[in-house]
C-alpha cells in the first residue's frame, strides 16, 4: 500500500500540539490542563491498544474474538450513555435501555449492508465489520444519551403540565407526546446536518483515511455514502427507542408520573 | 347520597416521612367538602392520592364503589376533574385549553361548547383566542376549571381554586363551585382561607397529622 508512514519520534512530535492547547489553558485561565493532558494520554494509549487488538483480530480473525470486539464496544458505549443523566434514572437502571435502544439501532444499520451492499466473506471478516460497527455504536451512543438528557429534563421541567394532561384523561404516551418528540428530533439533527455538509466542510474521517491509504476516491465516497445512510438508519431506530424506554421509566402501570429522584453526580459505583 | 368517591385509609409515604397518614373520606353526589388545613401538613397530597395522580403506600379509592385500580386510568380520570393548585396551561390558546380534554379521545368540543363553558366560569368568548401563557392567575384558574369541566366529570377536586383571586372573584368562584355541587356533582374543594370554606357550605374538614378531622356539618 502507498501511504507515508509515521515513526515514533515523528508521533511524539504532535504532542507539542496538545502543549500549546495546554498552555492557553493556563494563560486564560480556562482550568483544564489537567483535562487536556489525562485525555491527550488517555486517548493515545486507548489508540495504541486498540491498533494491537486489531492488529490480532486481522491476524487471528476467530469469530469469538471479534464477537467479544464488538461486545465491549457495546458495554462501553451503553455505560456511557447511561451515565450521568440530570434528572433521570440511575446509570444501572438506565444501562440495560441504553444497551437495548444501541444494539437495535446498529443491527439495522449494519446487518443488510454486509448482507447486501459490502457482502463479508467469512461473515466475522474484521477489517470491515468492527470499525464500520465502531462508527455505528458511537453514533447510537451519542444519540440515546441525547434522548435521555433530554427527555428526562423536559419531565422534570414539565412535571406539572404533564400531569394536568394525565389528569384530564391522557395516557403516559399523550402526556409526554410533545417532549419526547421534541428529544428524539434533536436527537437526530446533528446526523440530518452532517448529510447536508458532508464534502462541504469537511471530508468524513473514514473517506480520508480511505484515499490516504490508496483507496480510489470514488470508491471511498461510495463507502462513505453507505456510512451516511447507516448513521441515518442509527439514529432515527436508536433515538426512537431512548425516546420510547425513557418514557416507560417515566410512567407508573397506574399511569402516574414518576419522576427519577435526583441522582448525586457520582452516579457511575455501578 | 350514593358514594361518588372515596378515600380509605390512604397512607403516602415519601423518603421517610409519613405525609398522609390514613386519612378517609367520602364525598357523595351534590354534596360539598371543604378542606383546610396549615401548610405543608399534606392536603395537596391526599388530593392528589383521591386524583390516583401519586402511588398510595397503602389505602383505596373508589369511584361508585369500584376500587381506581381496577378501572382504566384514563376512565377513572375523565370522570374526576382535578385542578391542582397553580393549573398549568397547556400550549395553545384558551380554545386549544378548553377543548384538551376532548381532544385527548380524538373528539372535538363544538366551539358553542367551549363558549358555554368560558361563560359558566365567568370569561367571555373573546378569550377563546388569546394565547392561554398570557393570561392572569385568575383567568387562568377560571381557564382550567373550564377545561376541566369539559370532560363533564363527576366530582371535581379543587386544589385552593381561590389562592390567586382577589376577594369578590373568589366569591364568585365558590359561587360557581356551589352550582357544580347543586347540578348534581360532588364537589371536594382545599382552602386555607377559612370564609371560602364557609362560603361553600358544605361539610367541613382540617387535614391534622395526616389524617381529616370533620369540624362542622353544613347545612
Ligand atoms: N414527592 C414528595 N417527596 C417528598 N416530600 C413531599 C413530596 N410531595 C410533598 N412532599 C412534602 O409533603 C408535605 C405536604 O405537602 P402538601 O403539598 O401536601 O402540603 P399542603 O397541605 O398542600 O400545603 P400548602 O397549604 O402549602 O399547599 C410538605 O412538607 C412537602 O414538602
Ligand atoms: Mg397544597
């Protein structure tokens, strides 16, 4: 493959970069050089130790391994949506919806493109499915920790209008109706945004990698019109399901509205 | 008087504390019960308990005698009006308010409808189009009383309907309440203003220690 390659030293070289966000921090006050550099270090090491799991997944590709792959993704993006959600639910009861709304979003997104449109020959080949599932879990993370933001606020600042609807005869879907409409539409416009500036602005992190390694450019941009519509397909089916758990998690059986007790910001003992 | 709703022993118990503590209460068809009460010793909880709006740790209502729990919410609810103590409007304009209830079952509430019942709580029809987050605590008050009647419920429990009014208009609003109880509905109304509940003439209770205390029979 044709690609310049980066040698250690060179990496270490990037750091400067981190350093100089480090040092505005301090001149400005801004409070976060710790931040910057836990999440500089964090962020490298999670990268190199990824780079030698894909490096074994490639090499050894046992479906058990990249099953196992993809379920830690899964677990991390499901913690991670769940956690630290104002005004709802405690990160442990909101984990296995955070899990469920996911890991629906990202089978409809991915199981009829590798059926259909990138056929995978064996079916766990792990240079497709694992990042291209990467892309799809992160994006559903960050869609149904949207919806639960959102949906578990408009509750506690609606608290008394959603009660009068259910006191005048409206059913828990009724009630929140507007809330959770308005949660999963917001939920969903970043992706809606993305598809209207792709290529404009800027060109999508895996089509660069793509053409930078070797790939033709219209083979990259048809890939990355496949990523597009699968994200699109992510968001809409996990942001209506967060939208749909959250609003169970609202209601009693006898339809009473109940609202999650405020949760200290430690939440994450789970 | 056939029993319209009653309460049985509720008991609500939120983080440790006992709010209400067995409180009983029945309210019959055209009957009239005032509630009073300090404040913070629970009224506004039991009314919300006999509305099945909050989880009840232990204790029954019942609507003609059949336990709320067995009865659809929605049903239960469409026959109870409650307004609680600074009713919410709903987004809209005072029209989009009055027809919700109807609204909610896919019906539409006819617009001499929604005029009749703007009349009943003293509004008139030009209100119909002003936006329902504009109006004053009064009209708001008289708003969601409309709106609740707009279901035709059976008993109405009220949550200090006359706090935001000045002196004549809460008369007139008791008034109003009265005539609810004489059209054959029954009527619990809370108050901490001693002369409403007197002016309701009607049963007379003081919520104390989480229980009803009667204090005068009415007429
Ligand atoms: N969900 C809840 N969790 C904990 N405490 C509650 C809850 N709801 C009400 N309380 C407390 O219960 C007590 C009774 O409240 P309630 O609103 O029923 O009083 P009230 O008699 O209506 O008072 P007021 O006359 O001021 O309206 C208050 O101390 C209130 O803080
Ligand atoms: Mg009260």
């Amino acid at each position: 493959m044709s690609y310049l390659e980066i040698p250690l030293p060179r990496l270490v070289v990037t750091l400067g970069l981190v350093a100089l966000a480090i040092l505005a921090s301090r001149w400005k006050r801004l409070d976060l050089e710790r931040d910057l550099a836990w999440g500089a270090l964090r962020g490298a090491v999670q990268l190199l130790a990824i780079g030698h799991v894909l490096l074994l997944l490639f090499k050894h590709e046992r479906p058990e391994w990249v099953a196992l792959a993809i379920s830690g993704m899964l677990g991390v993006a499901a913690a991670t949506s769940a956690r630290r959600v104002e005004h709802g639910p405690s990160a442990r009861t909101l984990f296995p919806y955070a899990l469920l709304a996911i890991v629906l979003g990202s089978v409809v997104a991915l199981a009829p493109v590798f059926i259909f449109v990138v056929p995978l020959h064996p079916m766990y080949e792990a240079r497709y499915l694992v990042p291209i599932s990467g892309m799809m879990i992160a994006s559903a993370m960050n869609v149904v920790a949207q919806v639960f933001e959102r949906i578990f606020a408009a509750a506690h600042a609606h608290a008394g209008e959603i009660e009068q609807l259910l006191a005048l005869g409206a059913t828990p879907e009724q009630a929140l109706a507007r809330h959770v409409r308005a949660s999963v539409r917001a939920a969903m416009i970043p992706t809606i945004n993305s598809l209207l500036t792709v290529g404009l602005v800027a060109l999508p992190g895996m089509m660069t990698g793509q053409i930078v390694s070797g790939t033709a450019p219209e083979q990259a941009v048809r890939y990355q019109i496949v990523i597009l519509y699968q994200l699109v397909a992510v968001a809409a089916v996990s942001g209506v399901l967060a939208g749909e758990f959250g609003r169970r998690l609202l209601f009693t059986p006898h339809a009473q509205l109940r609202l999650p007790k405020r949760a200290p910001a430690s939440d994450m003992r789970a | 008087m056939p029993s319209a709703l009653e309460a049985r022993d509720i008991r609500v118990i939120r983080e440790g504390r006992t709010l209400v503590d067995g409180a009983s209460l029945v309210v019959s068809y055209g009957e009239k019960v005032a509630i009073a009460g300090p404040s913070g010793s629970g009224k506004s909880t039991f009314l919300r308990a006999m509305a099945t709006l909050i989880p009840i740790d232990s204790g029954h209502v019942l609507l003609d005698g059949v336990d709320a729990i067995a009865l659809p919410p929605t049903r239960f609810r469409t026959r109870i009006a409650y307004l609680p103590q600074a009713p919410p409007m709903l987004p809209g304009t005072v029209a989009d308010n009055v027809a919700a209830g109807p609204a909610l079952r896919g019906e539409t509430l006819a617009p001499e409808r929604q005029i009749e019942l703007l009349r009943a709580v003293g509004l008139d029809e030009a209100f119909l189009t002003r936006g329902a987050n504009e109006l004053s605590g009064g009209e708001r008050q008289r708003v969601a009383l409309a709106r609740a009647l707009a279901n035709e419920p059976k008993v109405l429990l009220l949550d200090e309907p006359t706090a935001a009014l000045d002196p004549e208009t809460a008369l007139q609003v008791i008034e109003l309440v009265r005539s609810m109880a004489t059209a054959g509905r029954g009527v619990v109304m809370v108050t901490h203003i001693a002369a409403h509940a007197e002016a309701l003439s009607g049963r007379r209770y003081v919520f104390q220690a989480g229980k009803l205390v009667a204090v005068a029979e009415g007429p």
